[in-house]
C-alpha cells in the first residue's frame, strides 16, 4: 500500500501553491461589496481543493477565512488512519468466557421439562 503524500499546512506555502482569485458578491456592505472584489476563492493546484471566503466586507478577512478553511480540508487529507495491530486475548479473557458460556449452559439446561418419574 503506497503512502499518500503530505501536503504543507503552512499558509505562506499554501498561496504559494493556489491560484487566487478575487471577485465581487452580494449580501452586506452596500456600495462598498458592490464597486470592490472582495470575495476570495483558493484554488490548491496538487490537490483540487477549492476555498471560498465571502462572508466579511474586506478582501483580507475573506482571504484569511478562505485559507483557514483550506488548511482545514489539507489537514483531513494528510490524516492517516493509524494501523490496527490485532491481539490475542489473554489466558483469564479465555478462562473468563468458557466460564461464562458453562453458566448460560447450566441456566438453559434447567429450563428443560422434567421427565415423570410416575412410571417407575
């Protein structure tokens, strides 16, 4: 099974790596959202991943969102599920279940009709 590979965190290496664009939207700030592009969106080239920030009225809040939730997607990406080492259980988990299944056995046989003893 082949390693993935790990992609950098760091936001300066992160911008480096995107291609930014910046672009008007709608919602709040009046004129202002209107005249300036002020949403951002991160493109990361190796990966695909795609960050949008549009939320505040500044390009450099909407820039620092967008690249928060890009570091937050890389970081899943780079998470590798840690190997499971299977064990055996011990000889008193052994012990303990055949001592377990002996009871439940007991408890089922009791359960039985009992045989008349009136032809004897």
């Amino acid at each position: 099974m082949a390693q993935k590979t790990k992609y950098s965190t760091d936001p300066d290496t992160l911008l480096a790596e995107c291609e930014v664009d910046y672009y008007s939207g709608t919602g709040k700030g009046g004129q202002n959202r209107n005249r300036h592009y002020n949403c951002v969106r991160l493109r990361h080239r190796p990966t695909g991943i795609i960050a949008v920030g549009t939320e505040e009225r500044s390009q450099r809040k909407n820039r620092e969102l967008a690249i928060r939730r890009l570091v937050e997607r890389i970081e899943a990406l780079n998470y590798v599920k840690p190997k499971r080492v299977p064990t055996k259980p011990s000889a008193g988990a052994k012990k303990a279940r055949i001592e377990s299944k002996t009871r439940v056995a007991v408890k089922k046989s009791a359960r039985k009709k009992v045989a008349n003893d009136d032809d004897a």
